[in-house]
C-alpha cells in the first residue's frame, strides 16, 4: 500500500494504481474504501505517462468523461454555521481551457454544491468554497495565464475554515500564486450536500479535456513544506521511515502548526 504524506482522507493515483489499471474504478490508496468511477470512460483511458515522475494517468475526453467518488461526510468541511480546514491537491495536464474545464468539484454550479476548482479560458484559475442556502460563495483566483494547455501542473488549493477569501490560498508547482479575491454574496460556511466528488467535471458540466492523476483531499491546511513534496513529482511518497511534517487540523480562527512524526 502507497504511503502518503499525511492526513489525506483520500487518494486517487492512477500512476500508483495497479488494482484499478486497465479497468472502470479507480482506488484509494490510503484504503479508506472510498474509491471512484469512470463515469461514460472506457478501459482504454488509462494511458501510460512518465512526465513529472508519473507512471500512467487518466484520459478525459472534455465531452462526457468524468472521475466520481460517491458522496462521503469526509469530503464536507462546513456544517452551514462554521467551516473547518481542508485542502486539495491534484496533477492535471488540460489540453483546451476553451469550456473553462472544472478540474475538480463537489458541486453543480457555482453556488450549488460545496467547493470546486477551476481553470479559466485565459489560463487563470480558481477555488470557491460555495453556501448553498445564501447563494453565495468565496474564492482566490489567479492571473491570467497562471497555467499554459498541454503541459502537466500540480495545483493544490488550502482553505483555513475562516470563512473569508483570505484563508483560501492557490499553488502552482509548489508555489503560491493567488492574486484576487472571487467573491458572491453574503457567505457563511459551507453546508453538507449529497453531491459526489467529481474529477474533470462540475457536475455534468464544465468537462476537462486532458489527463490526470495523484488526485488528494486533506482535512488540514497542507504546510508549504509538504506543498514542495506534492510538486516534486507525481504520486509522491516519503522515503521508508522517513520523518514526516504532519499539519495538525484547525477550526475557524486557528492555527496549524507542523509537528514531527514517524511514517
């Protein structure tokens, strides 16, 4: 079993996922049970691919092929009165930003659903944590032309559980590049919705065409140390007894320090 780096409540790694290759599911590698589905793919869209340290990944056809991982309370982090901390990282290779494509999501539009990320035409990008029953939502986007098609990135987006934009944070390769503040209406916290969690696709819109891989949800605010190790390379593990920087949760307010552990 893959060894991740700490506080993932899942993780989707085709590069890593010699179960799953070659067929309709993709597993989780932290073995929480919480695997995902090619929903309209086709055995065929797993493809070998070795750039960034990748074995494989997955193929999406930007038209109806998306990744879904049925609905998990493990996946909501706002309870409609306070927020907590949570993070999301994903390996993505876009080979059009045209349909402004929804890399990941739970959520079905903008304001229904939970949090979503996704690249605009101009080759900027976004986070939004949404409030459903205020029609509302929070979000740090990036400039334009933060991201380039046919080239893989690895994007993570943080969110502290403030409840502003502010403790929504955006990286690129390992580095930080928010830029703006992407607000609507009054926010006040996430709520829990049956909305899966959906790779290349908000919902049934928004398709990404291109590739992924090492897909990660965190309960914590991941720390720039381990944001470096996500970047390094695709389905990155820990050396074997290697000491590991392990980001401790935090409510609305708090602070997330890094304490040593043992893998």
């Amino acid at each position: 079993m893959p060894t991740g780096i700490g506080n993932e409540v899942a993780w989707w790694c085709p590069s890593l996922d010699d179960t799953g290759n070659g067929t309709l599911t993709f597993y989780d590698q932290i073995a929480s049970g919480i695997d995902g589905s090619l929903d309209n793919g086709e055995t065929g869209d797993w493809v070998a691919d070795t750039t960034s340290g990748g074995i494989r990944c997955i193929t999406l056809d930007g038209t109806n092929e998306r990744g879904l991982i049925v609905d998990d309370n493990r996946f909501t982090f706002g309870n409609g009165t306070t927020d907590s901390a949570f993070s999301v990282s994903i390996w993505v290779y876009a080979t059009s930003f045209a349909a402004n494509p929804c890399v990941i999501s739970k959520a079905a539009s903008a304001t229904s659903g939970e949090w979503h990320m996704i690249i605009g035409s101009l080759g900027d990008w976004l986070f939004r944590c949404s409030d459903l029953s205020a029609t509302a939502f929070i979000g740090r986007r990036t400039a334009t032309g933060s991201v380039a098609i046919n080239t893989w990135y690895n994007l993570v987006a943080t969110y502290s559980g403030s409840g502003a934009a502010s403790g929504i944070k955006l990286y690129r390769n390992g580095t930080q590049v928010d830029t703006l503040d992407d607000n609507s209406g009054t926010y006040v916290a996430m709520e829990n919705t049956t909305q899966p969690v959906t790779i290349g696709a908000r919902g049934a819109a928004l398709y990404t065409p291109g590739r992924w891989d090492d897909c990660r949800i965190f309960n914590v605010v991941v720390s720039g140390a381990n944001i470096t190790l996500l970047a390094s390379a695709r389905g990155y593990q820990p050396a074997s007894g290697a000491f590991l920087l392990l980001d401790t949760p935090m409510m609305r307010g708090g602070f997330s320090p890094m304490v040593g552990g043992i893998s």
